[in-house]
C-alpha cells in the first residue's frame, strides 16, 4: 500500500472572554500544501481578516516542525490560531513483535 502525505488544517478559537466556551477546532483535510494555503488565504479574505501567509515559510515550517501555526489578534487579543500540518495517509502497520509461530517438523519416509 502506499504512503501519501496529506496535510490538516486546524482552526482553533480562542475567545476574548472567559464566559464565552471553547468550541471544539475545526479541522480540513487537504492533498496539496498549495490548495490548504489558498483556501486558507481566501477564507480570511473572506471574513476580512489580513491573509499573511507566505508559501516558501509554511512549507520550510511543516518540514522542519512538523507544524505551522500562526495567530490572529485584533488590538493584543486572540482570536483564533490556524494550525497547518501534516499526516501519513495509509501508514505502514507495525509488526507488533509477535513471533512467527512454531511449525512441526516434517518426518522423512
């Protein structure tokens, strides 16, 4: 079977005040890094957020930590955190140290 990367993108809230609850993130999964990132800078375009994000700086982050993450603040306080990276499609199972089972052995005629 094959291993393929594929690439998360989380977008977890992070509320002003303490009586507002957590929400749960919200997570997408993509095939390409360049789809994630343009439908990332679209949607904050979208809500009129500034879209700061630089392609060669993700892709140098997710190869290196494993992860990019980036807040959004208005004035000093979070809003939310988009959180980009990345997974093992199909991974391969371990063998799980179990031991081959013993056979017979074969009696000669």
């Amino acid at each position: 079977m094959k291993q393929q990367n594929i690439y998360e993108l989380a977008i977890w809230q992070r509320p002003a005040l303490q009586e507002l609850r957590r929400r749960e993130p919200s997570v997408v999964f993509f095939s390409n890094l360049k789809k994630t990132i343009e439908n990332l800078t679209s949607a904050l375009a979208l809500h009129g957020w500034e879209p700061a994000l630089n392609y060669s700086a993700v892709y140098r982050s997710v190869n290196l930590k494993g992860k990019f993450s980036q807040d959004y603040a208005v004035e000093g306080i979070v809003f939310f955190r988009v959180v980009i990276g990345r997974k093992i499609l199909n991974p391969v199972l371990p063998m799980l140290e179990i031991d081959d089972k013993p056979r017979k052995p074969r009696r000669l005629r």
